[in-house]
C-alpha cells in the first residue's frame, strides 16, 4: 500500500497565515513583515493574536532556520486518505 506524502522544505516557507480562532478570519503576512510586528490583530474583529513566545519570534525562527549549512529542514505532512480512490 502506497501512501501520497506533501513535503516542502523550511527555506521553501515565505508567507504566514494567520487564523484568528475567534471568528476564523485569517490574514497573511511574509515571513519578513511578520519578524518586524510587535502585535498581530485580527483584521476583522481586531482580538490580540500576539503569544508568548511570540509569532515575530516564530518568523525570527523560521528565518534563522532557512539557509544553514549542514542541512535542510523539510516538513513531511502525510495524506491519510484511503488509497485507491
Ligand atoms: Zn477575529
């Protein structure tokens, strides 16, 4: 049995989309906009989206993370439908 598998590399990752679970409304920001944000609000019901640690943090991260040397980092999100449809 074979299983579909979606794989995408770290460096790959440009843009965030940001879900507010309050009223579902999602924004997108790159990577570099969302480093530089002190506070992320909801653009629609305006509710703090920040966290701690924080989502700049996150996107410092992620940024940090894209171009080592030694390696790569590559996310592998499996596809658990039922094979043979
Ligand atoms: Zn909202």
């Amino acid at each position: 049995m074979s299983r579909k598998l979606f794989t995408f590399l770290l460096s790959e990752l440009k843009t965030d989309r940001i879900v507010c679970k309050k009223c579902k409304a999602s924004s997108e920001m790159t990577l570099t906009q969302l480093s530089g944000k002190e506070n992320v609000w909801c653009p629609a019901c305006q509710a703090d989206m920040e966290s701690k640690p924080s989502l700049a943090k996150l996107a410092e991260t992620i940024k940090s993370l894209q171009n080592p040397t030694a390696f790569d980092v590559e996310f592998v999100l499996p596809d658990d439908e039922p094979s043979g449809k």
